[in-house]
C-alpha cells in the first residue's frame, strides 16, 4: 500500500463518520446514512481525481473504498444514538478528516507529476468539498462557509507548508505529517480556542440631512 493509498483510506473513514453523525441529526433512513457518507467520504477525492484526468476514479479502481464507507456508515447508524451530542465529535471528527484529506490530495497531484500550484488546490478541494456536499444535501449550514470559520485556510495553509517542507527536505513522508498537522492545529484552534478570521461588515449608507 502507497502512502496515498493509506491516507485515502483514512480520509474516505473519518469523512465518512462524519456523513453517518450528519445523517443521524437529520434521522435518515439507512439508505441515507450510507448516501450521506459516501457522498462526504469520496466527494473531495473524485472531483479531485477527474479534474487532474486520473485514468480511474480512486474508488472505482479499488471498490474496497465503498466498503470502507459502508462499515463506517454502519457504525454511526448503531452507535450514534449514545452520544450525548453529537454535533460537538462531529466537528473534531472533520478536522481529523480535514488534515488528512488535504495531504491526500496534495499528495496524490504531486504523485500525477502536477505543479506546486495545482498541489494546493488539489489539497484544499479533495479537503473541504466532500463536507460541503454533505452539509447542503442535509440542510446544514456548510462548515467551509460559517462566518469567519478557520477552515479553507487551515486547509491551504496545512497545504502551503506541506509544499514548502517538500522543497526544503524532499521528504514525502516529512512534507505530508507538517501538512497534516498545520492544518489540523488551525482548524483545532479554531474549534477550541474561537479563531476567526475577520468578515465583512458592510456601512449602511448615510442619510443626507435636508
């Protein structure tokens, strides 16, 4: 197993947990549950796989992927009922997901023999897109788009340094943990600490006085 393969595989889980805990605030069915998780699960990956013109779709080349999705869809739709809140794993779940589907992604463009550039936004998307599709197919008020949140930007941040570390020590293995970790230490912060970042406030316009 390549090391894109292994973080493939944990991103499509993590993610996919996080669809199960969205589907069960909704109260879905179990056809829902698996729909939502494999929508989050693989979603990031294969937008990313076709937009750099992969021969195959990741999980189309290797199915075990779905099977992934399905065990952690299955684990949420039975366990999910004893958490006391289920949105607060929820958010930590998709940092964890968040860190290593950035690596993932920038990974997997630079195995393509893509530029630095498209490394980033491989990152960035195969991260943040699979949330996004799961948070507007169940209603929810997307993560990537809340007010200020810490989250595209720990993504590209996670990715920026992952490329930079790469250049520096030419290490794979080095460039994908620093990625990993910078962007899980923003998004945590975010999460644990309140970073934000500034949003805009517009000025309503004055009234001349007559």
């Amino acid at each position: 197993m390549t090391l894109a393969q292994f973080l493939d595989f944990a991103a499509v889980f993590v993610f996919a947990l996080t669809g199960g805990l969205v589907a069960s605030r909704a109260q879905l069915d179990i056809v829902g549950f698996l729909f939502v998780a494999a929508l989050t699960g693989i979603g990031g990956g294969t937008v990313r796989d076709v937009i750099l013109g992969r021969d195959a779709v990741f999980w189309v080349a290797n199915p075990v992927y779905l099977v992934i999705v399905c065990i952690a869809a299955g684990m949420v739709y039975l366990g999910a009922h004893l958490l006391e809140s289920r949105y607060r794993p929820l958010l930590w779940l998709d940092a964890v997901a968040l860190a290593i589907a950035v690596s993932a992604g920038a990974l997997t463009a630079r195995n393509l023999g893509a530029s630095w550039p498209i490394e980033l936004v491989m990152g960035v998307m195969t991260g943040c897109l699979g949330g996004l599709m799961r948070d507007v197919v169940c209603n929810e008020v997307p993560l990537v788009l809340k007010q200020g949140e810490v989250y595209v930007t720990a993504a590209f941040a996670g990715a920026l340094t992952g490329v930079l570390a790469l250049g520096l020590t030419g290490s794979a293995l080095l460039s994908v943990f620093i990625c990993a970790v910078v962007t899980f230490l923003l998004r945590a912060g975010s999460l644990a600490f309140g970073w934000r970042l500034p949003v805009y406030r517009s000025t309503p316009r004055r009234t001349r006085l007559k």
